[in-house]
C-alpha cells in the first residue's frame, strides 16, 4: 500500500517510499493516481527517472500531448517540455519566463490539459517555486449568490495572458513564432467544471488564457474573471512547492491553476533550474476502483 501524506495546505500530498522507476501496473499505481485526483498535487521525492520512462508514467494520466513551443521540447521526446534558467549563446534552453502568472495548461485548446507532470533535474539553491490555488475549494467557499450567477456561464480561451499581453514583459505568457500563432485559435469551456473523474464543481482556468464570458460585455466579463481570480488565489487556496532534485509533482489541471514564480538566470549550478514537463489530456487508463 503506498504511504500518502497530505501537506499542510489547501491542497496537496506526498507519496512516499515509491520508486517509479520499478512501478508496476498493480494496487500502488492505482493509489498514486487515487491519490492525485483526491489532493489535486501529489509530490513524489527521489526519484530517478530516464526521459523514456517519465513518458511511460505520464501516460498513466492520459494522453501525453506536446506543447505549442516545439522549438523548446526534448529532440527525442516532444512530449517533454524543457523549463529552465540555463541559457546557452544568449538563449534560454527552455520556458524560462512564460508561466510566472496564473494559468491552467492548455487551457487554450479545444481539449483542456487534464493533469500536468514535472520531473527536477536541477533546483537553485533559492526560488523557482511553484504555486498552485485549489479551484474546487475556493468554488465551494463562494456565497451561493455568485454560484447562482457563474453556473452555466461560458468562457472564451485563446493563448495568452490576458493580464500581460507585451511579449518582452517576464510575466507573459511565453512568445509564439509566426508559424505557432498559426495553430491558436478561439476555445470555449465552462467556467464552472465539473470533474470527469471525481464529479466535484471546481472554477475553471479564471485567469491566464480567458478572456471573455459568452453574452457578456468584455468589461463586465474580464471584471468577474479578475474578482474570480483574486478571490481563488487567496493565500488559504494556495501551496507553494519549492523543488528539490529528484521531485516529480502531478497535478490537476481541471480543478487547479498553478503559476511560477521569477528566478534570474543561472550563473552556477547552485543557481540552476531545470525541469522536465509533460501535460496529459483525457484521463486514467486504468480503473482506479
């Protein structure tokens, strides 16, 4: 049976003593993924994982789904997202600034990211945490007149950060080339989802890449988007994850928004940030009962 320990926050849990390397398909699997849609963030320390097998694993969550920067995935694996603080010849080798703001991934496509993976491979000494607000738990704490009005309501998703649209700024969401801008488009989803596996209400991706409320004005609507947003991220809904070598961390995309926070680039390898991601669509491919 696998040891979960939940952390100290609104959301969140570690998984212990498991050695995903050596991982079958049998009972300790089932309770990882249990696990995971139950505290939305799960934590599993030490591992050691090859590209190929981090692939494996993820596809326990669905179905491994690369990102729209081709240019910054693994050669051999375009599953694999590099985010990192290493730069070579003045260019960053993966994501360096484009998540350091609310979002949910993929959230911008037809179909949604269902759950995202990490896997540390370098960690600075100080910094590169990442945060994550718990949607379903700040949906439930809304009063219920709010629920009354957002129940039913539809959202209008495209790439970007609709609180900071200047592709120089740190806080935007990371440049697309010519070519990439080609394949964003208009998506809709639910501002309220409700999870196709757990069944629980949650907010969906309130900030980030929404930007519009079908049959609402665009004021009114960016208006309640950013009350929705301020309103989740409060410090009870959130845990903030600061990385150690060897983490993998899952989590929910559907009932969570995550963000980044800002580190300078490496000079050392104290300094360092290097980080494997994979984001899944669908759900399990086994049964979790």
């Amino acid at each position: 049976m696998v040891h979960v320990r939940p952390i100290e926050a609104a959301l969140g849990a570690e998984i212990l003593d498991v050695d995903l390397e050596t991982l079958g398909d049998g009972p300790e699997l089932r309770d990882i993924l249990a696990a995971a849609y139950r505290h939305q963030v799960i934590v599993l320390r030490n591992q050691t994982l090859s590209p190929d097998r981090f692939v494996r694993f993820s596809r326990c969550f669905g179905r491994p789904q690369p990102h729209i920067a081709d240019h910054l995935r693994h050669p051999e694996h375009p599953e694999i997202l590099f985010l990192s603080n290493i730069f070579e010849n003045g260019e960053p080798k993966g994501i360096y600034d484009g998540a350091a703001y609310w979002h949910s991934d993929m959230a911008y496509e037809e179909e949604p990211g269902a759950s995202t993976l990490v896997y540390s491979l370098q960690a600075p000494n100080e910094g590169g945490e990442t945060r994550f607000a718990n949607l379903a738990a700040a949906y439930e704490a809304l009063p219920q007149a709010m629920k009354d009005r957002i129940d039913g309501l539809t959202v209008l998703h495209h790439y970007g950060n609709r609180s900071d649209l200047q592709d120089s700024s740190r806080t935007s969401a990371t440049p697309l080339s010519a070519e990439q801008r080609k394949k964003v488009k208009n998506v809709f989803h639910p501002l309220v989802m409700i999870h196709p596996v757990t069944g629980r209400k949650s907010l969906y991706a309130v900030s980030g890449c929404s930007f519009g409320i079908v049959g609402m004005p665009d004021d009114e609507a960016i208006d309640l988007l950013d009350e929705l947003k301020d309103f989740s991220t409060q410090a009870r809904f959130v845990y903030s994850h600061r990385y150690e070598v060897g983490d993998l961390v899952v989590w929910d995309n559907l009932s969570t928004m995550h963000s980044a926070t800002l580190v300078p680039p490496a000079t050392s390898p104290e300094t360092s940030r290097l980080l494997h991601r994979i984001s899944v669509k669908g759900g399990p491919n086994i049964s979790l009962h």
